[in-house]
C-alpha cells in the first residue's frame, strides 16, 4: 500500500514537471530558455520511464537526449542565435490559431485515451506485486537486440512451447546502418564549405585591411 | 468509483480518483503530443520547430511504454518487452533526425543569415 503512494506521488511528480515544461516550451520566447524547459521535460519523462519500470529506457532518454541531443540543439542555438532574431515573434492572429488546433486536438487525444486507456484499478493493485518480482530487464533487452528472446521463466520448463517470436535483430542492424549514414550525411551537410579566393578575402580581414592599406597608398 | 455530474461532464478528470494505469500515461503523452505540435506550427525559429518535434517523439514513446509496462498494463493486451524495444528505436531515430536537422539549420543559417523558417521560400513556385 506504502508502495502505491509513492508511485501515485513521484507519478503526478513527474507527469506534472513535464506537462508544466512542455508548455512552457510552447509559450516561451527565447531559444536558450526553450532549450532548458525541454532538458526538463525530457528528465522528467525518462522519470516516468523509471516509474512505470523500463529501467534502461530511462537510462538511455537520459543518456541520449538530455546528454547528447540537447547538447546538439545548444550548439545549434549558440552556433545560429545572433542578434535580435533569436527571440522571433509571432504574431497574435496565428497565437489564436495554434489554441484553437491544440485544443481541439487535446479534446481528441484525451476522449481517445478515456475509451482506450480503462481503468487502472485491477492492474494497479498488482503493481506493488510486479515491482517486487520485477527483474531488470536490460539483459532480455540486450538478447532481443540479438536475435534471441528469451522465454518467462515460468513457461520454459512446460512442455514444448509455440516457437518464440523472432528477436529484433534485423532491426538493430537497419537501425545500426541508419545511423552510421545520418551521422556522415550530417557531417557532409554541416561541413565548411570551400570558399572562393575572393571570399577567402572576406574571411580574413587583417589580410583585407591591409591589402586595402596597399592599394590605397 | 464516484461518478457524479462533473465527472460525466469531464471524463478526463474521472481518472484523478482512479489508482495510476496506463489512462493516466496516455493523458500526459498526449498532453506532450499536443505542446509539440503547436510548438512546430507556432515557432518561426527553425530549432523551435525541431523541439517541437522532440516533445512528439516523447509523447509517442511514453505511450509505448506504458502499453508494454509489467505492472501497469499487465494481461494478454500488454506490449511487453516489445514496447520497450520500440520505443529504443525510436530514442535512436530521434537522435538521427537532430542531427541531420540540426546539419541542414546550420547550412541555412549559412547561406540565409537566419533560421526563420518563413524567410526559406527559395522553392517557392
């Protein structure tokens, strides 16, 4: 009963940080503030990822995300954020707009989860249970990055059981690919470009100063 | 479980008086779908956009999550491992299209001086 507390608590805890920073995402002005309210609401999903018992999920969105993407986007915003266009505004018409299409989008989503979600009643009162005889589950993660799935305990010793389904093999190394693509595309995107010698001339302006310096005298 | 005539009203709020399940998983993830996507139509910022589009991917993963949770939706109607393993390719898929994205605001930015995405109608007909 302690147990189910706790995880009411730390659950409206959590769900309440990243809804509040989400919206504030939405609502405010700066890049760099933007950037912060979204670390925020990014810790605070992969708190509820720990919650609801993915352990290396959460370990991996705060890893990823808060340790790698939003690094990418602050460098991104410091490498692009100049002057006054950091803050740009928009206008109230189009305020009015966003309101109205998240609203009545909002309205849809949460009648959808009202008829698909159901009551947690049955299942949460078993969840002090499933904590306690809850084993990580990273190395069953792990196996089906590899092919294999491993089986619950309590089926392996019945009698020979329907094949398991295949692991995510496949997948991991279409995923593996991927990424190894989109990180050398990315690098061939955001490259320096090769300059032209008279933009070379732009580029350096003690060279241009004093070139000017020569031609003048 | 009470059910007066605001909670027939409201049947979102119903869930406030109801143990923690999946229903209350999903509202959050929705409520983080819609933040995103308002954040993509109202930024002009390009990397305002690109958060937007994070904060979808969040509300998309915890969605998954919580279908394939042990203790929350538990039963022969639970994801399992499964909706953990999607929502890992999902993180990773995240992380790629940052980059690429990140890549292509920084070579706009160098040929427009900007990031307003309303200043890029070089492809305009």
């Amino acid at each position: 009963m302690d147990i189910t507390l706790w995880h009411n608590v730390f659950f409206f805890l959590m769900a309440g940080v990243a809804c509040g920073t989400a919206l504030a995402v939405v609502l405010a002005g700066n890049v760099v503030r933007m950037a912060f309210y979204l670390i925020t609401s990014l810790a605070a999903v992969a708190g509820l990822f720990f919650l609801a018992g993915a352990q290396f999920l959460g370990a991996m969105q705060l890893m990823v995300y808060v340790g790698g993407t939003l690094v990418l986007l602050a460098f991104g915003v410091m490498l692009t954020a100049r002057g006054p266009l950091s803050s740009m505004r928009t206008g109230g018409g189009q305020w009015v707009l966003a309101a109205l299409l998240g609203g009545s989008l909002l309205a849809v989503l949460l009648q959808t989860v009202v008829q698909v979600g159901g009551p947690g009643g049955e299942a949460a009162s078993t969840l002090a249970a499933a904590e306690e005889t809850q084993s990580p589950t990273t190395a069953q993660l792990g196996l089906g990055l590899l092919g294999v799935r491993s089986q619950p305990p309590g089926q392996a010793l019945a009698r020979p059981a329907p094949p398991p389904a295949p692991g995510y093999l496949l997948v991991f190394e279409i995923i593996s690919v991927h990424l190894l693509v989109v990180l050398v595309g990315a690098a061939y995107l955001a490259r320096a470009k090769w300059r032209r010698p008279e933009r070379l001339v732009i580029h350096h302006p003690p060279l241009a100063a004093s070139q000017q310096l020569t031609t003048d005298n | 479980m009470q059910s007066g005539g605001f909670y027939d009203a409201l049947p979102a709020m119903n869930l406030l008086s109801q143990p923690i399940g999946p229903a209350h998983y999903l509202v959050v993830g929705a409520i983080l779908f819609t933040c995103g996507v308002v954040a993509m139509t109202v930024k002009r910022n390009a990397i305002g956009v690109l958060m937007g589009i994070e904060l979808v991917l969040n509300g998309a993963n915890l969605n998954f999550v919580a279908f394939g949770s042990p203790g929350l939706a538990g039963g022969p109607h639970s994801l399992g491992l499964d909706g953990q393993w999607i929502a890992m390719f999902v993180i990773v898929l995240a992380a790629a299209e940052a980059a690429v994205a990140l890549a292509i605001a920084l070579c706009f930015y160098r040929n427009f001086a900007t990031v307003d995405v309303d200043r890029g109608e070089e492809l305009h007909g």
